[in-house]
C-alpha cells in the first residue's frame, strides 16, 4: 500500500533573522506594505524575492534620520493564489558623515575676508556693528560642533559665541579699548577660526578680519620739559628772546613740533 502525503499551506509566513547566509525555502512574495508611514513613499524599494532593500534616491535627499517601513510578505502557491501572510517593521537609520567643514558667509555668500573702518578706542563690551559674518557646519550632531576663537595683538577683541551646534551669527566684541590706538597702528588684522571638537577629522576654517581705524583728538600737546631756567641781563633791550619753549603733538605716525 502507499500512501501520498499533501501538504497544504496551513503556515503563514513569518520573518526572522539568519545571519549573512540564506537557504532556500519556500517562496513568498515580498512588498512595502500599504500602511508604511508617510515619508518613506518612493524612498525605498524592496526585491520580491531576495527581501533586499535598496534606495530609490540619493543619500544626500533623505530629509528625516529615521524611517520604519512596514513591510508585508505574503504565501504564493504554484498558480499565484495569495494565501496567508505576515507583517513586519524594519527602522532605517540615517547616519550623518562628517564631510562638510565649517564655512564663513557674508552678505552675499561664502566669505573668508571681512574689512571694517572705525574710530579707534571703541568703548569696551561693543560689538563691532560693521561685521556681519555667519558661521555654518551643514552636518548633523556631533558632526557640526565646532569652536570659534579669535587670534591677533594682543587681547584687543574676543568673539562670542565659542562654542556652535550648526550654525551662528558671530559676534566680535572689544576687550581693550586703550590697545585699539591709531597712534600705534593704523590697521588691525586677526583671523578668526572655526575648529570641530569631536570628530577625527577635525575639519576647519579661517576667515581674515581687517579693521581700519580713524584717528581722534585724544593727544593734547605735550611740552618737551617740565621747567624751563631762563638768564636774561637786566639792561636787555625789549623785544630781546628769553627762552625757546617747544611742545610735541603725535598725530598717526607723524611728530609735530611747536616752538615758541
């Protein structure tokens, strides 16, 4: 006697996981299903049979960090009638690569020259009004940390903020009015740099800020001794010269006398 065994599809499908190798089994038709949740429409696509995942896009046109897709396989029988099926999340992360470093913007675009004309002894704790520069580090997270510091002659100027997540107005303000002296110089160059904390690559950026200064009346004439002795004979003539008496006024690089 023999006997013939029938199986029937009383099984429905169910997912899990089996590592980098994959038998064959029996076949099952593979889709995103209807309810995936908006945002991944036309993101992704899915092979019917391998169950492989692959982008319809480009990397850098995925706009969310996280995406769930659902995705529904169901039994098929020799002659394509659908049968039981399955439903399963999978979570597809973004990860952010650093590959943009930070970048100085102007009025008018990316900028790494900012020039200024002012009077000098600015009041300390202003900002400088005349610079408007922006910072920017278009990656996400970590990736976009970055510190600003201000480097020339001394500790004229300092820059808020110091620490920036993405993106800042910076902000130059004077720590040393009295250094700011047109007398001593007529220009001021820094440079001001933009450096990542926290990724390998370290990426940065440098910008040059000019300040031209103005000069204004603050140097009173100076006498070029404290005392002067004159001697004049008692039977002098009127009108004779009894002393020479010079002052000195500094005005930029240059010395005027003034005797009398």
């Amino acid at each position: 006697m023999t006997n013939i065994v029938i199986a029937q599809t009383d099984y429905a499908p169910y997912f899990y996981d089996n590592g980098p190798n994959s038998n064959s089994g029996n076949m099952a038709l593979l889709n995103l299903s209807e309810d995936t949740p908006k945002g991944a429409e036309g993101v992704f696509a899915i092979n019917q049979t391998s169950g492989c995942i692959t982008l319809k896009v480009y990397p850098a046109d995925l706009k969310r960090e996280l995406f769930n897709i659902k995705v529904k396989a169901t039994e098929v029988e020799p002659e394509g009638k659908g049968l039981d099926f399955a439903v399963t999340t999978v979570t597809i992360r973004v990860v952010d690569l650093n590959n943009h470093p930070p970048t100085f913007f102007g009025e008018n675009g990316p900028q790494n020259v900012f020039e200024l004309t002012m009077y000098e002894h600015p009041p300390e704790g202003e900002f400088l009004r005349g610079l408007k520069i922006t910072v920017n580090d278009s990656d996400q997270g970590s990736n976009a940390k970055f510190h600003l510091r201000l480097v020339g002659p001394g500790r004229m100027l300092r820059v808020v903020p110091q620490t920036v997540l993405n993106e800042a107005q910076v902000t130059v303000l004077v720590e040393d009015s009295a250094a700011m002296d047109f007398e001593k110089s007529q220009f001021l160059t820094f440079k001001l740099l933009a450096v990542e904390i926290d990724t390998p690559e370290r990426f940065s950026a440098t910008a040059d800020i000019i300040i031209h200064l103005l000069d204004t009346n603050d140097n009173a004439p100076k006498f070029t001794s404290d005392f002067y002795i004159a001697r004049i004979p008692e039977n002098s003539p009127g009108g004779s010269s009894v002393v020479s008496v010079t002052t000195v006024l500094c005005y930029g690089k240059k010395t005027h006398y003034t005797h009398y």
